[in-house]
C-alpha cells in the first residue's frame, strides 16, 4: 500500500537548459511537501545520475542544447528493465506529444503550466512507479505472472486478433498495458511495442479515477460498463471515436485483469449526423428549415433577453414566382429558388441565420445590439432587393424578379417566435398590396421611419438640383517633414430648414437609389474648380483627394468624369488623387485594372481608403496602379494599447513600402497615435489631432502658415537613456521617481496602464519598471502586451506580492526581464536598474555609431 509518506520520500529529477526554469519546478514541489527533490541544467549528466540514484520521477525538458530529451529517454532505456521510464516530458510544442510517448515517456505537460494539473500529474506517475517498486517479491511474481500470462495469451491471441475490434489488456493493480490486439494496432496506427508503452490515460482509454473504479471488487458499476470515449491516433490527425465495454477479471487473490473492448463507431455517428441533417435542412436549398428555423430563432430571443439585445425577422416572397413556375416549369423553378438562396446568404453576416419556410417563402433572422436601430432590417432588405436586380440565368432563359419583404421587432412587436413570424409575415403581406418590390414594418411608427426615408431621397434629388452639397477639406500631415502635403474632400450637405448634414446620415441613401453615381461626379467637378481657384490665389501644390464609391466606379463614367473636369478647370492631373475601397477594387477585376492603368497614365494618383476592412486579395494587388494605402481608422483608434491593431498597422506599412507604396493613416486623435506611426515609419496622417475638416478658405490659410513654419517631427530620443515608472501609487512614484533621478535618467512615470502605453508611444523607452497590482490591468497583462509591442525593452516587475502563482504567470508570459519585491532595497534596485540598461545597449548598441548614450557612462 502507497502512503502519503511514500510519496513525499520519493526521489525526483527536474532536467531542463532553463536555470530559471528549474528553480521554478524545484520551488513549486518543495513548496508542495516533496523532500528528494534534485535538478540539473546538463542533459548529458542525466543517465548516470539516475544509475546511481534510482530516481521514481525524471521531468524532462525537450527541447535542449548538446542532448535533446529524446536522446535522454533512449539512454535511459538500458536501466529499465521493464520498459517503464518513469519520465514527465514537458514541452510548449504540441506536435511533439505523441512522439514523446513512443519514445517511452509516460505522460507530457505543455508550456506554460498549469500549477495544479502538474502537481497532480506527478502525484498520479509516483504512485504507478512507487507500485512498480513496492516490493521484489511482488516484482518476482510480476515477471512469473508475465511469463504464465505471455503464454496463456499466445494461445488465445489468434482469437483476439481475429477481432476488427480493438481489445485492451490492463493490469488493473499498476494501470499498466499488458497486451493489445492486432486490431488495436489498425485502428491507432501504433506499433504493438509502442501502444505497450502509452499509458492507458493518456491514449484516452479512461480517467484514472474510473480505472481505478473498474478495477475495484466492490464497486457495482464495473461489470459491463460501456461508454463512449476518443482515443488518440499515432498521426496526431484528430482521434477516433469509439465505444468501448469494459469487464474486471480476477485471475487470482492478487491479480486482476481490465479488459477493455474497443468498436470504432465513426460511421454511426456520421449517419446519425445526416440523419440529423435531413431533418433540420431543406433538401433544395441546403438552408435551414422551416422546423429548424423556429428553433434557432426561440434560442435567439433567450441570448436576447439575457443581453438585452433586439431581433429583426424579415419574411421574404418572391413577387410573380407562381407565373414564372408555372410557364417554365417546376424543374426551373426550382433552380431559380436555389439561386436565389445563394444570392440571399450573400446578403447577411456570418451569426444571421437563413431559413426556407416553404415554397417561395424565405425568413431571416437578424441580431442587433440595442444601440443598432432598424436602419439595419432596412439595409438588409436593399441588399436582398438588389440582389434580385441581376436576370436569373436557368439554361439559357433570363428570369427578372423583385421580393415583398416583411419586417418584425422584437421585443418591440412580440416576444415568442411565432407571433414575431406571423407579424412579419403580416407586413409582407403589407409590402404587396402596397405595390411589391419593397419591405414594410409591422409596427406603425415604424413605418413612419420608412416613409422618412422616402422623404429623405425625395430632398436629396432636389439637392442635387438645388446645388445645396458643399466641400469641406481635411488636411493630410507628413510626418517626416511636417508639411501639410494635401487634403481630402469631404461632402456636406447644407439641408434648407435643417443646416449642415454629415454624409453618415444621408450617403448610404445615395449608396442604395444610385444617386452616388451623379453627385460622385459633381464631387470631381468641384475638386478640380477649388484647386483651380486655390492656384490663383497662390496657394498651389495642394493635391486634393476625392473618395470614389464602388457603385460610381461600375455604374458611372469616371474615366470621362475626371478628363472632362480637368480640362475645363485646366488642372494638373497630379494634384488630384482617388480614394477607393477595396470592394470597389474588386467588384470588376479586369475592369478596375484597365481604368486605373489609364488614368494613372494621365497623372492621377490612386490610393486604396479603409485598407484592412475589405476582402482583396494580396495577390492581386500587386497588379494595381497603386500609390497609397490609407490604414483604417479602426486600427489606428486602438493602436497605442492594442497589440494587434499596432501589428496591423505595421504589417500594413512594411508590405506598402516593399511594394513602393506610402501609407497615411486616418482618424489620428492624440499626440501617442502620431508619435507611434511615426515610429513605425507611416507617411503621412490625417485626423482631429492634426485639424478637422475646414471650409476652403480656412484650409488655404493653414496651409500658408504651416509652409512658412512647419510642424517639426519630435527631435531624435533613441539615445536617451529613458525609464519608465508605472504604478498606481504616486506616492511610489514620487519615492522611485527621486531614486532614479540621481542616475541621469530621463524619468518618466505614469499612474495607471493607459498612461504607459502613451508614453511608451511618445517617447523610446529602454527599461520598465512596473507594479504588479493596479486596478483595470495588472502588471503582467500590461508587460505582456508591451513586450508584443515594444519588443527590446527590458522590462522589470516591483510587487508587494510574491505569490508563486504572480511568478510564474510572469516568467511563463516571457514578459520581465526581473521581479523584485517591495519594500525595495535602494542600492539593489539601482544597481539592477543599471544593469539592465546595460543589457539593453549591448545587446542593442546606440542609434547613431557617432554617439554614445546619455546617462550611465557604464552602459556606452
């Protein structure tokens, strides 16, 4: 019988190249009442240590200098008589786990760890082995046991392997493998040596818990139990799924056998998953149906209600779909209602959900937040609209056909699914009598919003006559010179009886009616007149920037548009240049390209605006005449806080300057967002911080006074020996701020993460020191993610709390470079202060050969 005390006593090895990782294993299972406990850093010193001590636990590190751990286990291999290496793998590469344990490890742990998985993987392992080592006479009876059980089987193993079944032998004392059949082999792709060397745990037989249950006399559920479990194959490609029949035999007093039956069920389930499929899709459309539907959506309004969400539903009917039937026939008709599927998942997100409720009856089921008002149903259903613009193609006949389109809210207009369904099918009905081709809402006042919208298209048609649009100009900044190097065009709309209209409330209106086409023109037009007349009044050189929707570049004559303007206003073509986006890039490949390829001839410039949010492909674009990329303002609002938005943008910035393009960026509101694009070597910026949009006189004025005084870049600080003091304590700061000032430092302190992330944008920072408990992040969070996005800096944790876990959490993040603890010891500190600026600049050395650091003259 194993005692705790056995466990305690048992002899222990940690083996890894990692100094800092042995201290830490070596801490946490002393800490854990482990007394034998060794370590070394050299994997060559291993098989002897083991020879001399016998250890009951080797913790092996992979991947290591001089000799690796696989090279380890096959040295120790020799000294096991049993085959039984009583050696942990410990590894942060995944891929390598099934190797470790044909290799004759007999369980892993990945990096970083978890404390207490570990501590109850080395619990289960001692208390196997300390069974293998229990006593010799055990061990002798052991090995007559294997003899008369080897020959016993060999007469019965015909019987076993004959089977396509899978059969498992497990000695229900050790949990150890004893035998596996030939099908066990086929089914896993193992060797039978190397199946006898897993552990039936972590091949994924059973927990150890309900081994040791089945393997127990008295327990009433061992007898016949059948569960259904995966076990892991040898190529790491998934597992196979099986239902396996456990059954305990008692060979004698002290003996017992696990017999484990193992049937691969992989075709069951796939059935049962077409069955399943069937029953919940409509076999024409492959979407979901009607029973399906309804599910889906009472499962939409529970996550609704829990998060106070709204859900929109919009039926949909094809207008005249019986007349076209019936004239073509149900074989047509059919493919023109699959058509129109594919055409309908085109127009919704990835979480709405589809469904056919019947013949040429479709429903969606939209989820939007609470800010999200129905304008959002209401795109929706102009995107279902104008996707049934384009003919149907069935073999060779051109069908033309509009929808009727019902919209209900919840929870505005009912709380269960189908009186929402039956409200939208109402509104639809509504949508028909009202003359088809068109949506309506169920609720009145919604459809007081649609006629509002109606009004709104009705004012913007008289607006284009009335010439009531203006432009406004939003100054571009480069930020290598200072200089104001253009603008962008922005529309406004000055509505009689309302005043000034900002283009989010009315563009997409012009987006959907086609308007966009003729005012995108007018928008050329008036660039092209107010750069004339700004050349007149000596401010010249000012390259203006027009965005071009997708719908003008397809629909519109842009090419003509743009040589029309230039020659009445008599412009140089290189002052203006052309915003697309990246959809309207793609909508006519070849097209685009031909377009673009000609007017870049004539001397316009060609940027793509909101890079990042679209769908092109890398591939081709490579193949446009482009000049800029304009980073979108969702990656650059985040920029200085959020590693992947900083990594966005600098991946961005890298593959435009390999493809000789310049990059600007947009929606730059603070000092930090600029100063950290400018690291990152972006062109030029554009946003609040720099200007808002102004009326064209305001505009001429401040380009004038930046030409006679540009803005200067902030001077050169890669040199300066910079600290960085983060913690929410001032009166800490204040105490490290006048510790630190005495070293020539230049001493930077911020009270919370957000302001380090500023100041790290601001300035080059070399070393961090930060507190490990602050409110919103702690210290950890924070370096993780300053070490994603300021690589080179040393960065160093001061905590009032030495938990092993804050530790740990730490070194396994690779995010500090040391961990002290307060109250601090002043000279301590210092000390390794300086050290680690000197760590920096050796391992960095100096901006500029010609200079040395400031500061320490130790670190030069």
């Amino acid at each position: 019988m194993i005692s705790p005390a056995d466990i305690r006593h048992a002899r222990i090895l940690v083996v890894d190249d990692e100094p800092v990782n042995v201290q830490l294993l070596e801490f946490l299972l002393k800490t854990s009442g482990y007394e034998n406990v060794a370590s070394t850093t050299d994997p060559r010193q291993v098989a002897a240590l083991h020879l001399q001590h016998r250890y009951d636990l080797i913790i092996l590190d992979l991947q290591m200098p001089h000799m690796d751990g696989f090279q380890v286990m096959e040295a120790l291999k020799p000294m096991e008589r049993e085959s039984w290496l009583p050696v942990l793998v410990v590894t942060a590469e995944p891929d390598k786990k099934l190797a470790a344990l044909e290799a004759g490890a007999r369980d892993f742990i990945g990096k970083p760890f978890d404390t207490v998985e570990v501590l109850t993987r080395i619990r289960n392992l001692l208390e196997v082995r300390l069974f293998h080592k229990e006593s010799q006479d055990y061990g002798a009876r052991m090995e007559r046991t294997v003899r008369e059980r080897t020959a016993e089987l060999q007469r019965f193993r015909g019987a076993m392997d004959a089977t396509t079944d899978a059969i498992f032998l497990v000695d229900a004392r050790t949990m150890a493998m004893i035998d596996v059949s030939d099908g066990a082999c086929r089914m896993l792709g193992f060797s039978r040596e190397a199946l006898l060397r897993i552990d039936p745990v972590a091949l994924g037989l059973a927990e150890r818990a309900q081994l040791e249950r089945y393997a127990d006399p008295a327990s009433t559920s061992r007898e016949h139990d059948i569960v259904e479990t995966e076990l892991l194959r040898s190529d790491g490609q998934g597992a196979v799924p099986v239902e396996i029949s456990w059954q305990l035999q008692q060979q004698d007093n002290s003996h017992r056998i696990l017999i484990a039956v193992a049937r691969d069920i992989s075709e069951r389930l796939q059935a049962a998953q077409r069955l399943k499929h069937m029953s919940n899709y409509d076999s024409l459309t492959g979407l979901p149906n009607r029973s399906l539907f309804f599910h889906t959506l009472r499962d939409a309004i529970e996550l609704a209600q829990d998060k106070n969400w709204r859900i929109a539903v919009l039926f949909i009917t094809l207008d005249r779909f019986k007349i076209v039937n019936d004239s073509l026939g149900p074989a047509l008709g059919d493919e023109l209602l699959r058509q129109f599927s594919t055409r309908l998942v085109r127009c919704v997100r990835l979480r709405d959900t589809i469904g056919r409720l019947g013949g040429d009856e479709f429903a969606l089921i939209l989820t939007m937040t609470r800010e999200q008002t129905e304008d959002e149903a209401v795109s929706v259903a102009n995107e279902v609209r104008e996707a049934l613009r384009a003919p149907f193609d069935l073999n060779g006949q051109q069908a033309v056909l509009t929808a009727s389109i019902g919209i209900a809210m919840y929870p505005d207009d009912a709380t269960d699914p189908g009186t929402l369904v039956k409200y939208a099918d109402v509104a639809m009905v509504r949508a028909k009598e009202a003359g088809r081709d068109g949506y309506r809402f169920f609720t009145a006042g919604m459809n007081v919003q649609v006629l509002a919208r109606l009004d709104l298209e009705l004012a913007l048609r008289a607006a284009i006559d009335g010439e009531q649009f203006e432009l406004h100009y939003q100054p571009k900044l480069d930020l290598n010179t200072g200089r104001v190097t253009g603008v962008e065009a922005l529309l406004r709309w000055r509505r009689p009886g309302v005043g000034l209209v900002y283009p989010a409330e009315f563009v997409p209106v012009m987006e959907d009616t086609g308007m966009v086409v003729r005012v995108g023109a007018w928008i050329i037009g008036e660039a092209c007149r107010q750069i004339a007349a700004w050349n007149a009044e000596g401010v010249r050189d000012v390259r203006v920037a027009v965005n071009v929707s997708s719908r003008q570049f397809v629909e519109g004559d842009l090419e003509g548009d743009i040589r029309a303007a230039l020659a009445e206003h008599r412009v140089d073509p290189g002052l203006l240049e052309l915003e697309l986006t990246e959809s309207a890039l793609m909508s006519n490949f070849e097209h685009t390209v031909q377009v673009l390829e000609r007017l870049k001839a004539l001397g316009i410039r060609i940027a793509i605006d909101d890079f990042g949010t679209g769908y092109s492909s890398l591939a081709y674009l490579k193949r446009f005449p482009i000049d800029k990329l304009k980073i979108d303002i969702a990656f650059v609002r985040d920029i200085t806080t959020n590693p992947d938005d900083a990594a966005i943008a600098l991946a961005i910035i890298s593959m435009a300057h390999s493809l000789h393009m310049q990059v600007i960026a947009e929606g730059v509101e603070s000092r930090a967002q600029m100063a950290l694009l400018r690291r990152h070597r972006c062109d030029e910026i554009q946003g609040f911080h720099f200007s808002r949009a102004l009326l064209p006189a305001d505009l001429a004025r401040l380009v004038l006074e930046n030409r006679a005084q540009p803005t200067r870049p902030a001077e050169d600080d890669r040199n300066v020996q910079t600290l960085l003091l983060v913690d929410d304590d001032v009166n800490v700061l204040g105490a490290l701020h006048r510790l630190f000032r005495r070293d020539n430092y230049r001493v930077l302190t911020a009270a919370s993460p957000s302001e380090g992330f500023e100041l790290l944008a601001l300035y080059h920072v070399q070393v961090i020191l930060c507190d490990q408990k602050m409110p919103g992040m702690n210290g950890t969070e924070f370096l993780s993610k300053v070490k994603e996005m300021y690589p080179d800096t040393m960065r160093i944790i001061l905590s009032g709390y030495t938990g092993v876990e804050t530790v740990l959490d730490s070194i396994n993040r690779g995010a500090i470079y040391r961990f002290y603890t307060k109250p601090w010891n002043e000279t301590e500190l210092r000390d390794n202060v300086r050290l680690a600026f000197r760590q920096y600049w050796l391992t960095h050395g100096p901006y500029d050969d010609r200079k040395t650091p400031r500061g320490d003259e130790e670190a030069a």
